[in-house]
C-alpha cells in the first residue's frame, strides 16, 4: 500500500527531500545553543568577562536566525510537497474512475468515492506533511539531545532515560487503542455524505414527500457517530499530555535536585545545567513530536487504504489488445446469454437469452419493471459482460471491438439519464464534439427538441443547470436523445426515454426516425404499448426470460402477457 501511496510523490520528490534536510540542519543548529548558553554562563558570567557575554550572545543571535529560517523554509517546503502529494493522490484516483466500468462502480458508492477524494486525501497530506518534518528532525534531535547531555554529565542524563523509557511505554499504550477507532471512522464519513448527497440531489422529492424531519434524522445519527468515534479516539489520545508533563517535570525536579548537588560537589557547572534544562526540553518536545506523528500516521493508515483500493482498482472491462476498428452494420445477435451481476455470485438476471435482431431494424422491448430491459440492452454497448453465451454486434462478438469505437456505433440513451450544467449546445457536444451547430439542429429536429429550445429566450445557448434541473422530464429526455443521435450511431438504444413525452410527441419522434434514419437499428425499451407497437419486431420480456418475439399483431394472438398489458393500457385510455 505504502508504494503505490510513495509512487504518487512524483515531482515532489524534490520538495520533500529538502524538507527533510532543512529540517535536520535546523537540528543541528538548535543543538548548539544550549551549548553556547553553557560558556555564556561559565565564561561569562561567572567570569565577570563582558567581552565573552557578547562574543557568545551574538554567536547565539545569528544561529537563533538561522534555525528561524531553516524552520520556515522546511514549512516552506513541506506544504508544497504535501498539497502536491494530494493533487497527485486526487488526479490518480479520478483518472482511475474515468476507466471504471459500471461493475466496478457498482461496487463503491458514488458518495464513497467522493469521501475517498476529499477527507481521505487531506488525511494524507497531512500526516505526508508532518512525516516529512518530523521523521527525520524527531529522532536526530533526540538522539543529539541525548548524546550531548551525556557528553556534559553521563550520571545525570540517566534520568533523560528513564523518562523516555516512560514516555514510550505510555505513547505505544494509546496509539493501540486510538488506531481501532480510526479505523472505524472514515467508513462513517461515506454514510454521512451519502445521506447528505442523496438528500440534495433528492431534495424536491424529499419536500414533496415531507420528508424534511426523517432526513434530518438520517443525517444527524451519521454525523453522531461520527462525533463518538472522534470523541473516543481522542480522549484515549488526550492521555498523551499529562504523560508528557509527568516526563518533563519529575526530570526537572530530579535534574534540579541531583544538579544541585553536584554543583555544590564541584562535578558540574551552572552553565552545564542550563544546557542539560534545555536538552530536557529538547528531548520531550521530539518525543511529542513523534506522537503527534504516529497519531496522524494511524489516522491516515485507514485513509491510505481507502486511496490505494480506489488507484488500484482494475477495470474488468478494457478493449482487448487487437481491437476490430470498424462495425460493419447495426445487426445484434445474444446468443444463448445468461448474465448477472458480480459475475455468477448473483442470482442469474438473463437467462439463455437467443435473439437475432436484423441491421435497420426497429425493435420494442416491453415489460414489467425489474424484468431485466435495461440488462439486456447495456450488454450491446458492454456496459456489462455476459457470464455465459455472447452478444454479437456487426456478426462478431462485442468484446473483440475497441470499446471507445463500439460505444461510438452503439448510442445509448440511458434510462437515469444526466444532463451537465452549460449550455445546450455544449451538452449536445457530449454525442460529437466536432457537430456543427445546423448537425445539432438537425439532430434536435429528429428527436422534436427543437420546438422548445427555440422557445427558449436563449435558443440553444441557454445554460442548463447542474443535472438539466431547469428543464422538464421529457424536455430532458428529448435532449439525451438528440444527444445520442448526432453519435450518428450503427445502433440507437432508447432505455425508456420518452416516459415522460406525450404520446403524439413520441410517434413523430419514431415517424422522423423511420424516414431519416432508416438504416439505423433502432431499439426501444418502453411501458408503453403504443411507443413499441409500430415497431418491426417486439420482445416481451418477463423475469430476465424472452417470453415472445414478434410483430405486433402476432403477439397479440400468441402472447398472453403482451395481450393482457395492451388490454390494461387500451381500458385505462378508453376511461381516459
Ligand atoms: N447495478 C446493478 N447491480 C445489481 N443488480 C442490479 C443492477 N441493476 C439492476 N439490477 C437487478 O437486475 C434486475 C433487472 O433490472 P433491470 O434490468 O434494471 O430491469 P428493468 O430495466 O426491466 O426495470 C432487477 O432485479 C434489479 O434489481
Ligand atoms: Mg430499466
């Protein structure tokens, strides 16, 4: 995990040695003062010498300077090669969810990723930060400290051991206990933004519904346990501080104790103690250093990991290595398909499925909801693979194309289709980028989108809100389809999409097809008989099982569930 993390520094490998370096130079140079203090004291002072006061002051003064700096470009330094590090993170996880295929975002959830971007990464970055300033400055300083405290008085420095002895036995104790808590809070943070996300993008249906106050509890139970669990890792870590002060203070009442003594023996000096005051400081601030690192280590130990499943993550889907580069014509052929999704665990959702559908064909697709219409038809494009059989497009199999080339050929207009926040044209631009605007015209005109956009103060500049929410259901819906058209596609798949255009609406967008597109095979899922009676051929789907294949009159003779939807919607339109 760590490597694949480490692999992401890339070009700020550089800002992130330097940190280090600085760091150690600042070390080094903190070292030395106290030592300086000592001949103030002893050379100075206590010899009555002014010139040694000064010439030892102003030695301390410049290196004071120069460990500020050293600190400033470490920090400097630091927060470039942090935030660098979380670009790098954020770019390689979004670069690999773009490859995703449906199954694999099938299997985190959309406000989980978002999560992983956002809070996981800064996590990192922050403790990339610390480690970079302290991994290297910590110990050195310690072990400095240490030594030159020994050097000054071997005797008393065993107190400076004795107390970090404490001081680690304490910090190992609570990093144990935090960890499991962190461990157990970012999964919280994906229930939290999927409540939140959910709600947002469902907000009229949550007013409409009245369903303000159950939301509001929704959300106020994720982010309480989020709270607890927070709560709880850190008052284990809040141990941390009345250690460190035991530490700090019973050495300084030994020190001052002991010191005193051996002044007054003639084993040391008073300059020699100050400096041993300070390396007790020194050694206690790195020791605290090192634990404030490890908390953020353990804390992004379980944000890493979220990362790294995200980077790593293989798409199951990709073009096979000698791609056919041409589809030779709209037909499709399921050969005895039997599908499901996560791959043969789950309970088979088509079932020895054989169809053979003929280039410029225009096909209906009816059934109940769940029946596996909108399975069946994202097998053409390979949002999905067959677990058995195969699906053939063009007479060869889908998944001998380039994937980018199929879905170019086979034009999808999905059932939860989205619209992007810009204008109309631009999101037309989504089927074709190079369309001209009469081509977007003329596609807007198939699909009976052009009567509205025009009565649009702005034509079809007007600016479309994030998910087209200024626009109607079937407005929206007449938009994806013209969207897939100008895909000039071998294969228009239409999932459902004119449910919310009136029924005249929907026959003259089917009428324009049948004239301008003709060669183009046409497939379209709806509930309705009337959108798939005219079709040339309709399947009848029930349970993930082709129940009946034929022209509209031949089912209405031979199928009994065909006859018995078309009987239900002519009562319903006679009431009417
Ligand atoms: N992404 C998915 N993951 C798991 N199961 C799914 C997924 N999409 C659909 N299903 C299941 O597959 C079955 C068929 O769904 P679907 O093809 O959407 O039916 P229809 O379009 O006819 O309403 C349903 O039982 C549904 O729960
Ligand atoms: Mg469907």
């Amino acid at each position: 995990m760590v490597r694949t993390l480490i692999r992401q520094i890339k070009e700020y490998k550089k800002d992130s040695l330097l940190t280090m370096l600085y760091a150690a130079l600042e070390v080094v140079l903190e070292i030395i003062i106290p030592l300086l203090m000592a001949s103030l004291i002893d050379k100075g002072i206590e010899a009555q010498n002014i010139n040694q006061v000064i010439k030892y002051g102003i030695m301390m003064f410049v290196i004071a300077i120069g460990t500020l700096s050293l600190g400033f470009l470490a920090g400097n330094h630091a927060a470039k090669a942090s935030t660098g590090f979380a670009a790098n993170l954020r770019d390689a996880m979004y670069t690999n969810i773009q490859t995703f295929s449906f199954s694999n975002i099938d299997k985190y959830s959309t406000a989980g990723l978002v999560t992983r971007l956002t809070t996981d990464v800064t996590n990192v970055q922050n403790a990339y930060q610390m480690i970079i300033r302290m991994c290297i400055r910590a110990p050195m300083s310690l072990i400095c400290a240490l030594a030159m405290a020994m050097m000054i008085n071997l005797k008393l420095s065993m107190i400076f051991v004795v107390a970090i002895i404490f001081l680690v036995t304490v910090l190992v104790i609570i990093m144990y206990h935090a960890t499991k808590y962190f461990n157990d809070v970012f999964p919280k943070y994906d229930t939290l933004n999927e409540s939140v996300q959910e709600n947002v993008v469902g907000i009229r249906v949550v007013k409409s519904f009245v369903r303000e106050k159950y939301e509001n509890e929704k959300f106020k139970k994720a982010a309480q346990n989020i709270y607890k669990l927070f709560v709880k890792a850190e008052s284990v870590l809040s141990y941390n501080n009345p250690a460190m002060l035991v530490a700090v203070y019973g050495s300084i009442l030994m020190l001052s104790w002991l010191g005193a003594k051996a002044i007054v023996a003639g084993n040391l000096t008073t300059g020699e103690l100050t400096s041993l005051f300070s390396y007790i400081m020194n050694i206690m601030m790195s020791l605290m250093m090192l634990s404030m690192a490890f908390v953020m280590i353990t804390m992004s130990l379980a944000s890493g990991r979220r990362i790294v499943e995200v980077i790593n993550e293989q798409s199951d889907l990709v073009s096979p290595n000698h791609a056919l580069t041409d589809v030779k014509d709209g037909s499709i052929d399921f050969n005895h398909v039997v599908f499901s999704y996560k791959h043969g665990s789950g309970e088979p959702v088509l079932k020895d499925v054989d169809l053979h559908i003929k280039s410029g064909e225009t096909i209906g697709i009816i059934g109940g909801t769940g029946s596996a219409k909108s399975s069946l038809v994202n097998l053409i494009s390979r949002l999905y693979d067959v677990d058995e059989g195969s699906v053939e497009v063009g007479g060869q199999d889908v998944r001998n194309y380039d994937l980018e080339l199929l879905r170019d050929e086979v034009a999808v207009v999905l059932q939860k289709n989205v619209l992007f926040s810009g204008t109309i044209l631009q999101n037309l631009r989504w089927g074709n980028e190079s369309a001209s605007e009469e081509e977007c015209k003329e596609a807007c005109r198939l699909a009976c989108a052009d009567e509205f956009i025009e009565r649009f103060e702005d034509g079809y500049q007007t600016y479309l809100e994030q998910g087209g929410s200024n626009v109607s259901g079937g407005q929206k819906q007449r938009l994806c389809i013209a969207r897939a058209l100008l895909k000039k596609p071998k294969i228009l798949i239409l999932d459902d999409s004119t449910s919310a255009v009136d029924t005249a609406t929907d026959a003259s967008i089917q009428e324009s097809f049948n004239q301008r597109i003709p060669d183009t095979t046409k497939i379209i899922i709806s509930q309705r008989i009337s959108s798939v009676q005219n079709a040339s051929r309709i399947i009848v789907l029930n349970d993930g099982v082709v129940d009946g294949f034929d022209s509209h009159e031949q089912l209405l003779k031979t199928n009994e569930i065909y006859r018995t939807i078309y009987e239900t919607q002519m009562k319903g339109k006679e009431e009417e």
